[in-house]
C-alpha cells in the first residue's frame, strides 16, 4: 500500500504548524503563573461542558482514577499520580493522557471538590515558581 500527501494535504500540514508555532509563541509571553491559570481554566471549561453533555469525556488528569489531588503539603506538587506512583504540581495536569482510566461517576464530584477547593494553593504555586 502506498500513501502520498496531496497538495492540499500538504497545504493543511504546512498551516497545522504555523498555528501550533503562532500560539506556542503566544503562550510563552505568558509568565508562568498566567500558563498556570490558563491551564485551570482550560480544565474547569472542559469539565463543565463534559458534565452538560455538550463534549464528550476527555482524557484529563481530573477525571482518572489514579488521580489523588491536594493530598500532598508541597505547593509545587500537590497532586499524587497513582499510575507512576509520584507527586506533581498544577502545570503538569494533563488534558489528554495515554494512560487515563476513567474515574466511577460516585467518585467524580468528591474528587472535583477537593481539586477545586484549594485554587489558592495552585496560584500561591505559580507565584512561587521561578518566571
């Protein structure tokens, strides 16, 4: 079997990267707790639309079950990955995940709440970190 990119294919493939390059660029004029709550907002955006329907479930650390936040004391690392069995901070949550499993409905809302209840310490976090 054999594939060949069209000119039009070509064309998509060429505008893809000046996009990804135009707002790579864009977000490295953010300082890194702007990068931070950007990042939370993209995930508390996504969610809402999750829970009404209008998207289908994404990947998210916020939604797997080897997610355990706020259970640590270090603000850079609050969050607990049982997956890889390590701690990490607010700008390593991630919004598509190879390795997601879905969380049960009954433990959703609780782990929801104890993510969102400490907003401060992920912007004490991004505050800290070095720009």
């Amino acid at each position: 079997m054999t594939l060949r990119v069209t000119p039009t294919g070509r064309d998509v493939v060429r505008a893809i990267g000046l996009a990804i390059t135009a707002t790579e660029r864009a977000l490295d004029t953010l300082s890194v707790e702007e990068q931070t709550n950007l990042l939370q907002l993209v995930i508390k955006t996504i969610r809402a639309l999750q829970v009404t329907g209008a998207l289908a479930p994404q990947r998210m650390c916020v939604t797997c079950r080897y997610f355990r936040p706020n259970v640590h004391d270090d603000a850079k690392a609050p969050h607990h990955c049982d997956y890889v069995d390590e701690p990490f901070g607010a700008q390593a949550l991630r919004i598509d995940c190879g390795e997601h499993e879905a969380m049960g409905a009954a433990d959703s809302e609780a782990v929801w709440k104890n993510f969102t209840k400490k907003d401060v310490g992920l912007q004490r976090m991004a505050r800290d970190a070095p720009s």
